[in-house]
C-alpha cells in the first residue's frame, strides 16, 4: 500500500479543461472535455509493485484506481450544457455524465492511473473504456505530470535548464519573503503548504504555474498534445490556495455557477466565491 500520501498530492485540485482560467488558444482540451470540475488525487485504491529494470535498481510503481461514480469529485451541474468557445463545450454534465460512462458498471466507472515511484506523474486507463469511442486506446494515450516548477519546489531533481527557469518563475508562481526556493514546501512550519507560503498570484502568471500538466497524445506524433492545467485550489487544512480564487471567478465570469457533487447526487449546489472550503 502507498501508506501516507506526499506533500504535493495533499490538495483539492481544479481541472482546467476547457482552458478559461487564462484563455490560450493551444490550453484546454479540443472539445472541451468532461465535466470534472474539481477533486482529489488520492482517493480510491493502492497498491504498489516493484518493477525490475536493466543496469539500474528495482522501483516501486503505485497503481490507484477510483470509481468516478462515487467519488468525491464535484462535477459542472447536472443537466446543463456549457459553451465556452467555438471549440470548447461540454454537454453531458452531473447525472447524463455518470450514465455515460457507467454503461458498463463498475468496469467503467473506474479510472486507473498508472503512477511512478515519486508520484509525481501517471499513465492514465481505463479512460476510453466508458466513452463512445473506446477505439481511442488503441492510438491515444493519456497522462498527467507534476510541472517542473512545482517539482522544484516540493524538492524534486529537474535538469539545469528546467531549474534555472524555476528561480525565474518562483517570484511569479510563489510570491514570498521567507518560502523562496528550491524544496521550500512541504515539510511542517510556515511554508508547509501553498497556501501557507504563497501570496496573490498576478492575473497575467496564472498561466505559467499550472500544477500537474494533463496531455492527451497520439500515437507516433510527438510533437501533438491535446492538454489542459490543474491548478491547486485548497490544501490538506482545507484553506484556499492563491489559484482558489482565479479558477473560480473563470468560470463563474463563464455562467458556471453550480456545480455537482458526485457522492451525494446533488446539482443544486453554489459554487463557493469566498473561502469556503471546497
């Protein structure tokens, strides 16, 4: 079992996939994407194996697979189509979502991510079994990676160049007096989280300071990635992070103002603006 969970998975994350919370035109998925709106990446089950490699030793690799059809992950309300761009909707929301993709029971529902030894990126399956093209797996593969800022940040080897723009961005992504540099966060004090240790993050650097990357890639195209940011919205205390507060007004400037709890069913429910825990 994967036992206590790092530092860096101990948050309430936003899953910017239709890419409004700082409008690119490469960011957010081609279609949009599904509804998750909000969640947790440490629910569901572990379990950990040893994979043997040539000229180098063993690594423990986690497998985690959740239920999307009662999680705690909160969803865009039920029954309601957003359109945030010519390119960019989403139409099954709350319980259409669910029906969707519990089609097959269980075997759907279930999303298994494929995690390397640090957890700090995962191959993601079990995706196209519960879409209507699950041909997809055989050309797409899915993924997501911690961004080498926040790598840097909670103590995680990046190379030379991927660390000379980390101190470069920290000032942006970061914003602190006492919490500046390298393996700054996580551990027990003042700066132990993110919402502990940063300041307001600028409107125009929201965009460079995406937590985890989601990629969508086609097989034997590398330079071709269908992604979107996850951003860190509240940590493990339940206090909101300086990206709370940008992610929510994107998408309630964009009509989304309800949102749907999976585990209780429920659409009914206001967005929170203030600090209200997630």
């Amino acid at each position: 079992e994967v036992g206590d969970f790092p530092p860096h998975l101990q948050y309430t994350f936003g899953f910017d996939q239709t890419g409004i919370v700082h409008p690119q035109e490469k960011v957010g998925m081609t279609s949009g994407g599904d509804p998750e709106f909000a969640g947790v990446l440490t629910s569901g089950t572990w379990t950990k194996k040893t994979k043997k490699r040539f000229f180098s030793n063993p690594a423990d690799e986690y497998l985690q697979k959740f239920n999307r059809c009662g999680s705690g992950w909160s969803l865009f309300a039920d029954n309601m189509a957003y359109q945030f761009s010519k390119k960019r909707w989403v139409d099954k929301t709350g319980n259409s979502f669910l029906d969707m993709i519990s089609k097959n029971g269980y075997d759907t529902c279930e999303l298994h991510f494929e995690w390397n030894q640090d957890l700090t990126s995962a191959k993601i399956t079990n995706y196209f079994e519960s879409t209507p093209t699950p041909m997809g797996k055989s050309f797409m593969s899915l993924s997501i990676e911690l961004a080498p800022y926040w790598r840097w940040k909670f103590g995680f080897e990046i190379s030379k160049k991927e660390e000379k723009e980390a101190k470069l961005m920290d000032g942006k992504c970061c914003p602190s007096d006492s919490c500046r540099g390298k393996a700054t966060l996580g551990e027990d004090g003042p700066c132990e989280t993110i919402s502990m240790a940063c300041g307001e993050i600028l409107d125009d650097d929201v965009n460079q300071c995406p937590f985890f990357v989601r990629k969508n890639k086609i097989a034997g195209i590398k330079k071709i990635a269908n992604y979107y940011y996850v951003y860190p919205l509240g940590d493990k205390y339940g206090n909101p992070t300086p990206y709370f507060k940008h992610f929510i007004e994107a998408y309630v400037d964009n009509n989304v103002k309800h949102i749907f709890h999976v585990v209780k069913r429920n659409s009914d429910i206001d967005i929170p603006i203030g600090n209200e825990e997630m």
